[in-house]
C-alpha cells in the first residue's frame, strides 16, 4: 500500500466516521435528511474517485467504498452512543442559556414529541413512550398500566411542557 493510497484510506474512514456521528448525534429526522442528502451523494463520489485505478487498468477499485461504509456505521454508532449518554454534557432542559429555537432544532423539541406521541392508540402508545426522545416518559409505561391513564399523565405533562416553552 503506497502513502497516497493510505492516505485516501485513511481520509475515507475519517469522512465517514464524521457523517455517521453526525447523523447519530441528531434526534431530529430533518437533519438527518439534510446530512445524508448533502454527504450522501458527496462522499460516494470521492470514494469511487479515490478508488479509480490507472487507464490501462479500467477497474475500479471497491476498497474506499467499503471502508466510506465502515466508517458511517461506526460513526453513527459513536454518535448515537455520545447522544444516548449525554457525553457532550448538554441537554435542552438543563441549559437555560440555549434558545428554545436552537433547543428545538439540536434535541428534538418536546412539544413536537408531545404532539406525536399522543397522535398514537392506545395499542402503540406504550411502546413510543418508552422509545420516546423525552426521556422523563421513557418509564411511564413501565409505571402505568392502565392506557387510558397513560394517555391522561402524557397530556398533563405534555401541557406542562408546552407552557414551559
């Protein structure tokens, strides 16, 4: 392997680790859609680029792409795991100093949840709670048995919340 191939191996892997954490750091589906649309026809063309041989070879070599794939899977899950464990130490309901708007866009927007959650039946309710972005109802499903009591606390809170805002 000569430095310039290593170099683009290497490049590759980082360009993916950096898509995939960015989409695995987001909560929100809208940016998720933005970085796979932006990165998404980007980085493929670069990895067929690098991976291009000589015109007296006419093949192309799938190395790049596979490691561009490696690195998104392996992004996503160190984004998805620095999210879910709060790593970068901030969080919409414990910083007064962000602006609902950017708390909005970065963690999800609890009324947005809200709104979605309480758009379900009784019969699916239980499982989005727990699957919920806000994850002070992740348990409630747990605690409350009764669905139609479920549904009653998840409007108080979700009202709560609204007027918080």
């Amino acid at each position: 392997m000569t430095k310039e191939s290593f170099f683009n191996s290497m490049s590759l892997i980082i360009i993916g680790l950096g898509i995939g954490w960015l989409a695995g750091l987001s909560v929100t589906p809208v940016i998720v859609s933005i970085i796979v649309a932006l990165f998404g026809v980007i980085a493929p063309l670069i990895a067929i680029l690098v991976g291009v041989t000589p015109k007296n070879e006419q093949r192309i070599n799938l190395l790049p792409i596979a490691l561009l794939i490696v690195g998104l899977a392996l992004g996503s899950i160190l984004g998805i795991f620095t999210r879910t464990h709060n790593l970068l130490g901030i969080t919409a309901s414990a910083s007064h100093d962000v602006p609902s708007s950017v708390s909005t866009v970065l963690f999800g927007g609890e009324h947005d949840e809200c709104e979605r959650l309480l758009t379900y039946d009784n019969n699916e309710l239980p499982k989005e709670v727990e699957y919920s972005t806000i994850e002070i109802f992740n348990d409630l499903p747990n605690l409350i048995k009764d669905l139609k009591i479920l549904r009653k606390v998840l409007e108080n809170q979700c009202a709560k919340l609204k007027e918080a805002e």
